[in-house]
C-alpha cells in the first residue's frame, strides 16, 4: 500500500508541475491530484499544492528565504557534488516563488556547472538554457517546469551510468535545502497547519533506508554522506513518526537548524 504524506518544498521538486487551480487551505492527503509522484512507495504532492498552502498561511516573503547563488568552482567529492546539486535545483524552485529572474539564471549556470562535474551535463544542457530564457521572459511555470525536468533528467542518466547512490543522493540535498527553507517560513508566523508541512516520516524512512542501503556502501567512508546520515536520523523524531504528531514551533527551528548546518556542510567553502 502507499504511503501518503505532506510533502516540504525539496519532496514538491520531485514531482511533475500541475495545472495552476486555487488551492485548499490545507492539503487533503486523500484527494491528491493526479500529477503526484510516487517516489519509494511515497505519493509527494504537486508544487503547485505545495506553495498554495504556504500562501494561504501568509503570503512567505521569498526573497527573505532566497539564498544568492555564488558562482563559485566546483570543487569535493561526487558525494558532495550531488548533494550540492539537489540543494541547487531546490533552491531554483525557491528564487521562482521569489520571481528573481537573475537568481534563476545564476542557478540554471550552476545546475550545468554541477551536472557535468559528475558526468551527466548532457542531461541538462537544453534545460539549463530554457531555464535561463525562460527567466528573462519571467515565464514562471515554464522555469517551474524545467527546474523539475532538470531534476528527472539528472537523476534518470546517473541511474543508466549506475550511479544510483549519487541519485539518492541529488534527491537528499533538494529535500535538505527545501526543509531548512520551509522551517525558516513557518517559524516566522507559527501555526499547526504550516508545521504539518514538515510531517513527512515516509519520506524520511526512504532516505534513511537510501543512505543505509547497498547502494551506497561505497560512499560509507565519506564524511558528509556520514553525516547527512546522522542528519537525516536527527531529524525523523523531530518531525513525528506516527501518524497525528502535532510538531511544536520548538522541533520546527531544531529541524531547520540540522537542515541548515548540512547544506552549510554541503556548499563549498
């Protein structure tokens, strides 16, 4: 059976852009649309839901959460550089809430940079250019939907080269940057509905069963794999296990503290 959850900003990037309908004031799990994805058994909810919900809790001021994009050399591991990856294309979807049409096109750069540094910048040559064109148009559904496609397409060519645990790994970095941007929203105006956004223990029990998984056995040695691990598992109480968890403002900026110290960790220095 499926597992249904709330999905954070970094889990809405891993599912297809759905049409743009005025959205609930609360997701209802149980009447998800149809464009969700289902990612380990896990039904994550379209962006569109996502940020509607967000709006209906006070209007985030996104260019507060925005991060500038440093157009720094890649440098660190493969480990590293998928992670940074993920972390890139979620903060991507961030600038679009944020219509920064120069942060998109910093990003866009960045996401080639990034994808040829592990073998994959063929996947995202044609997407990174749309995301760029698209930006100065300030299409930004169109940029929406590249930034996603970008992220499918990364991850379907590591898969063909064998490289599922840098996949894994793409998917981890995005969740990480979207909580730690989520945890900044919600805190600011705290309620229970925005916290709910963060009860996501599926989710969490697939990454955990990724990052302890076969898969990525050779990058057990690697420091920040390490540590994203004990990351992730720092974080699985704090967002609630069962099912009804209310999660207090406190586990909210606890959450948002790991998250941020990770993608610290993750960008290079």
């Amino acid at each position: 059976m499926k597992t249904v959850l709330i999905a954070s900003l970094a889990a809405a990037a891993l599912s297809p852009l759905g049409a743009q309908t005025q959205p609930p004031a609360k997701i209802d799990v149980s009447n998800l649309p149809a464009q969700a994805s289902v990612i380990e058994n896990v039904i994550v909810p379209v962006p569109s839901e996502i940020f509607g919900v967000l709006d209906k809790l006070g209007k985030p001021r996104w260019n507060e959460v925005l991060r500038p994009m440093k157009d720094s050399k890649v440098s660190g591991e493969q480990p590293q550089i998928a992670l940074q990856l993920g972390a890139v294309i979620a903060e991507g979807f961030i600038a679009v809430e944020a219509e920064d049409a120069a942060e998109v096109k910093k990003i866009g750069a960045n996401v080639r940079k990034l994808a040829k540094a592990i073998a994959v910048e063929k996947a995202v040559i044609d997407r990174a250019k749309a995301i760029t064109d698209n930006a100065d148009k300030k299409n930004w559904v169109a940029v929406r939907k590249e930034l996603d496609g970008a992220l499918k397409d990364v991850k379907k060519a590591m898969s063909e080269l064998n490289n599922d645990s840098l996949a894994h790994l793409v998917s981890i970095g995005g969740w990480l940057r979207g909580t730690e941007a989520l945890t900044q929203v919600v805190v600011r105006d705290f309620n229970k509905d925005g916290a709910e956004l963060l009860h996501q223990p599926a989710l969490l029990n697939a990454f955990d069963q990724q990052l302890k998984g076969p898969t990525m056995q050779k990058f057990k040695s690697n420091p920040m794999v390490r540590d994203v691990e004990k990351g992730v598992e720092q974080i699985r109480p704090l967002i609630g296990i069962t099912d009804g968890t209310q999660i207090s403002e406190q586990s909210v900026k606890e959450v948002g503290d790991i998250a941020g110290r990770l993608i610290k960790t993750i960008n290079p220095k």
